[in-house]
C-alpha cells in the first residue's frame, strides 16, 4: 500500500489501495508503479473439513457474564479414531463447584458421532479470575488384548468482576478463541478476504485509529451470507497420553504390617514392617493417628499408657531416607538424643550402625531404639530399653526389591521387600518370591521364626485396644515373677 504518486498533484497524500488505479480523490496513477497487495492471514480449514483429523472437543454455551451463577458447558465429541469404543469415560475435575459430578459419558450414535455431555458448573463463592477444569477421556479396548487409550485437555474458564461490562469480557476471552485476526491502527488498513463456501469462520477483524477494515466474503455458491456476533464457543484439542500398563497386584496391599512370634508362655514379639517414604515416630496411645512407630515407655511392669509415656509426642521425630541414606529429624517438644547429643530441632541426622536414639531429650530411659543394621533398601531399628524382648522395626524402601540378602540372613531375619504394592518374602536358594498374606502357609518359607504369622496391620494387638495389651503384659509379668520366687 502506498500514497498518491500522481506526478500532476505531487501534494496528494491519500492512501491508494492495492491494485486500484486511482486514489480516493481520483488521481490517476502511473502505470509504471506496481502495487504488491499484501497476503491476507492464511484461512484455516473449516472445522467440518479438519474434524477427522484429530480428537477434539467443541466447547459451547460458557457466558461470562453469569459470574457466581450456575453455568452449562456443552461438550461435543469430535474427531474420534475408529478404534474408540462406543462409550468414552470422562472425569472432569476442577476448583469450581460442578454441580452435575465429576464422571461422565459419551455415547457413540449409530451414525458415528457422539451425544454430547452437559457440565454444569457454579463460580459461587470463588473469586474473579481464570480456572482450570481439567479433562481425562478414557476409551476401553474394544477386543481383548487392544490397549485402552486415554486423552487430557484444559479448559481455561474466566470467572469475571461481577462489575465487568461486555467490552472487558471480549478484551480478556473472546479474543482469544479467533482462528482469524486481522488489526488495522494508525491510519493503516486491514483487508481480508475469504470464501465462505466450506463452512463456518471465526474471524476477529478490528480497525482503530483512523484505520480501515476492509472484509471481502466471496460467495461464490451464491445464497445468503449471516453476520453477526459471535457465539462463546471454541474448539479445544485433546492430547493422548501414553499410560503404562498397570503392576500386577499384590494380593494383600499394604504398606505397614507385622510378623508375630507367639510362643506358649510368653509375652508376644513383633517385627514391625513399615515400607513409606517418611515414617512418623510418636506416641502409642488409643486412637493415635499421627504417628506411624508408635512407641511406650516400659516400666518394670510393662508398657505404661500414662506417666513418662507423656513425654513422648504424638509426633516427635521423622525417619525418612535422605541423600545420605536414612535420617532421623526432631520435630518434637521434648527433644530426642542420638549417640548422647541432641542434634536440634528440625535437623536431619544420617543414621549409621549402632547409633543410640533416645526419646526425650529431658528424662533418659523414656524409649531407647538402636539401629542394628543399615541396609541398601532398609534400616533396622531395636529396643534397648526394657521393650527389646517386645518389638523391633524394619523400615524398608516401599517398592523396592531386595539387594542386600547376604546381610539380612546374617542378622537372623527372613528376607522380607516390598513391591506391588505389598510384602514379599524371598527365598535365597531358589529365588522363589512368596506373596505376603494373612492366610499364607509359611512354615515352609526359608528363614521364617518359627510360629511367627503375617499381619498386614503394624499393631494387631490394637484390635481390643492398647488397655487389653498392657494388662496382658502385666499379667505376664506377674506369673514370671510368682514363678520365679
């Protein structure tokens, strides 16, 4: 585009059209200057034409302007592969309140395309702003043995300023959805030219500042052409992810559980299992929640639910691997020693063998534990307190085989892992992997304590509460000593 260049009116500034042979006051211009017209933005294929070409979805019925009422979105499903299966599961989440649920389905037609689904969502409450509702599409196989194929989107949904006027809902979304957007500013022109006969167009054409919009619509089919303002309504694409394949399961998932050796005559012992990426050492006490190692003082009678038991926290310390294997870190009031020292408040120590842990930092003897060994995929922890004929605790890597056999068979333990998400017991000679149950028969499984059994809970003697354990113990306690005098 350029101005007037008419030799007899050298003064003419008017802008002259590409490819006109006058200017707008009529000024003929010479043959000689050529007017390269400027290539109009590239026009998109229709959606009817580019639908096949990939999954998506076409998002309709969203109006702004209801901020904090109950809203409608229409979703249609749109370019499907042929492989999908007749209904396509989808779950829908989001920081919005939706109102009709999370799941929902799409149902194939016999026609091909698919009855959309209906997300009614409410912004009540919430402030202005934009949110995301965030998508999955689940197709099963069709046929035994075809993967299932899973989708995601992001819808973007703008909860504007109740106060918000129709000029700053456009500013902010509806411009953002255009295939098409041609501006013109500053005395500049912005021309665009398209055909209509291969199906809808969203076209955003604007002109300011003394700037002209020129909209050439060829019609070449000849009918009627409609105007108007456009619909909240966009295309949003759908992305297929890759899901591995699922882990075979466990027959008992668990994350915690206990082996119990029972022997006639005497008090109970456990091996407490626990396979978490942070175990909480605390207090034991009725309903106690917080904690994971749940620890009593034992006093001369047994384990005492009250007196120095008190003082230890419901949460007091975090076991958890660190970047140099396992470490111990103090969150409690009352403090925790290691090897005499207290190592202060939230300041993770690294663990090595035979370190002494001791809980409180104030009164000695209130619980004392002893790391037996440090393994690869694991830690052992024993009492050395009166409880040291009670209970011990193996802290292992949750999902993580086995690699340190050689030393747990030293140790006098049977070669316990986690994996799938339970416990698994290995035998040395044969590389035989045994599933860890309830109703497992393990008198067979090598290095197994004799008349010990599988829990899959890390305290079942909770089951009557701790008060039935603690006058048990005290029972106990009593015989030996009348035995013994």
């Amino acid at each position: 585009m350029n101005r007037c260049h008419n030799p007899d009116h050298p003064h003419c500034t008017v802008w002259v059209m590409p490819g006109d042979s006058a200017c707008a006051h009529g000024h003929p211009q010479p043959s000689a200057v050529t007017q390269v017209a400027p290539q109009a933005a590239p026009i998109p294929a229709p959606a009817a034409a580019r639908a096949h070409l990939h999954p998506h979805l076409h998002i309709s019925g969203f109006d702004p302007r209801a901020a904090g009422g109950r809203q409608v979105l229409k979703l249609e499903l749109r370019g499907m592969p042929q492989g999908a299966a007749a209904s396509v599961t989808l779950l829908a989440s989001s920081r919005l309140q939706l109102e009709n649920g999370e799941r929902h389905s799409f149902t194939r037609t016999v026609r091909g395309d698919w009855l959309p689904v209906f997300l009614e969502f409410s912004s009540r409450g919430l402030e202005h702003g934009q949110y995301r509702i965030e998508l999955e599409l689940h197709s099963r196989a069709l046929s035994s043995g075809a993967a299932a194929r899973t989708w995601i989107a992001t819808l973007l949904i703008l909860a504007p300023r109740a106060d918000a006027s129709l000029h700053d809902i456009h500013q902010t979304f509806l411009a953002t959805h255009k295939n098409v957007r041609v501006h013109a500013d500053d005395a500049s022109i912005a021309r665009l030219k398209a055909r209509t006969g291969g199906g809808a167009l969203d076209i955003d054409l604007r002109a300011t500042n003394a700037g002209i919009a020129h909209l050439d619509l060829d019609n070449e089919g000849g009918g009627k052409i409609a105007l108007g303002f456009s619909s909240i309504a966009w295309d949003e694409d759908l992305l297929e992810i890759d899901v591995p394949e699922e882990a075979a399961q466990h027959p008992c998932p668990a994350g915690t559980a206990c082996l119990v050796q029972e022997d006639a005559g005497r008090v109970p012992r456990y091996l407490r299992l626990f396979a978490l990426d942070e175990c909480v050492i605390g207090r034991n006490e009725p309903g106690a929640i917080d904690a994971d190692i749940r620890l009593m003082h034992h006093g001369e009678s047994g384990l005492l639910l009250e007196g120095l038991t008190r003082r230890i926290s419901g949460r007091h310390a975090l076991l958890r691997r660190g970047r140099e294997g396992f470490e111990i870190e103090d969150v409690s009031r009352y403090g925790l020693l290691v090897d005499g020292t207290w190592p202060g408040k939230h300041a993770p120590t690294p663990l090595r063998p035979g370190m002494r842990i001791e809980l409180t930092a104030s009164i000695p003897g209130v619980a004392v534990l002893e790391v037996t060994a440090v393994l690869p995929n694991g830690i052992l922890l024993h009492r050395l307190d009166a409880g040291m004929e009670h209970e011990a605790f193996y802290v292992m890597d949750p999902e993580r085989k086995l690699d340190a056999a050689p030393r747990l068979a030293a140790l006098g333990l049977p070669l316990l892992f986690h994996r799938d998400g339970g416990f698994w017991h290995l035998d040395p000679r044969s590389g035989i992997e045994t599933p860890l149950t309830p109703t497992t028969a393990t008198a067979g499984l090598s290095g197994w304590p004799q008349g010990a059994r599988f829990a899959a809970r890390p305290y079942p003697e909770h089951r009557k509460g701790p008060s039935t354990q603690v006058a048990r113990q005290e029972r106990a306690t009593q015989d030996r000593r009348a035995a013994g005098a």
